[in-house]
C-alpha cells in the first residue's frame, strides 16, 4: 500500500512540475516574441523619426536659403516612404502582440508619421514660398512635437510589457 501511494505521489509531482515547466516556457517563449516585435518596431519608428528631422532641416531650414539639393530631399523622401510602409508593417504586429498601452500609442505614432511623411512630400513637390511653406512648415513643427510624445510613451510603456 505504501509503495503505490508513494508511486501515486510521484507520479502527481512528476506531472505537476512537467506543467509547471511547460507554463514557464510557454510564457517565456510569447514573450521573447512581443520583445522582437517591440524591439523591430521601436528601432525602425526610430529610424523614422531621425529621417523626419532631417528631412525636416532640409526642406525647411536650408532649402529655402538654395543650401539643400532638391534631388538629395526627392532621395530622403523617398526613402522615408519605404520606411514608413515598413512601420505599418510592423505596428500590426504590436496590435496583435498587445497590450493596448502599447498597441494604442504604436497606433498613434504610426499614423502621426504618415501625416507628416504627407506634408513632407506636399511641401517638396509644390515648390511653396514663402508664407506657404511657413504655414506647412508650423504644422509639420506641431506634428512633430506630438511624434516626440507618441515615441516617448511607446518607449516608456513597451518594456512594462516584457
């Protein structure tokens, strides 16, 4: 009697601490996966958000003076469009990895790049002057303020998350 209550409790350990390491791995393997999708993300709104700034120096501070060549921000432009089409790419995946404190602010940050990528590629192909682009250029200024925000607390909440 003794030796099969002792095998019964061994079984139920055994089978307990298999549980228990198949939860611990399951969790630790979703989230290595949310950390390479925030870190694909967080590093390419990165990049996005430095190519806006200088295209930004560009298009507003130094091409109006004739210091910027007009091909070098057609060429920065059209890079930020490969960019920002890889960001929404890549959002979907921190939507789907969740939590909405991150997915939400991601969103924002996504969308707020693809207005200002908009306004970029407007104010560059209409060639505006003077009052035109000042008011382009305030509203881009604005945007971007709201981007420094947006990439500020997708950086702060993503690593609650992991």
């Amino acid at each position: 009697m003794s030796a099969v209550l002792g095998a019964l409790v061994g079984a139920l350990a055994t089978g307990g601490g298999a549980y228990i390491s198949g939860r611990y791995a399951a969790k630790t393997q979703k989230k290595q996966a949310r950390r390479e999708v925030y870190r694909v993300f967080l590093s390419e709104l990165t990049s996005v958000h430095m190519q806006i700034a200088k295209i930004r120096e560009l298009l507003f501070y130094l091409n109006p003076h004739g210091e910027a060549d007009p091909n070098t921000i057609k060429a920065e432009l059209a890079d930020l469009k490969v960019k920002v089409g890889r960001l929404r790419d890549l959002e979907v995946g921190v939507r789907l990895e969740g939590p909405q404190s991150v997915a939400s602010p991601a969103n924002e940050a996504t969308r707020q790049v693809s207005r200002i990528e908009h306004r970029l590629e407007f104010a560059h192909s209409r060639n505006l002057q003077d009052n035109d682009l000042l008011r382009v250029m305030e509203v881009v200024e604005g945007e971007y303020g709201s981007l420094d925000e947006l990439v500020g607390r997708v950086h702060c909440e993503a690593p609650k998350h992991l």
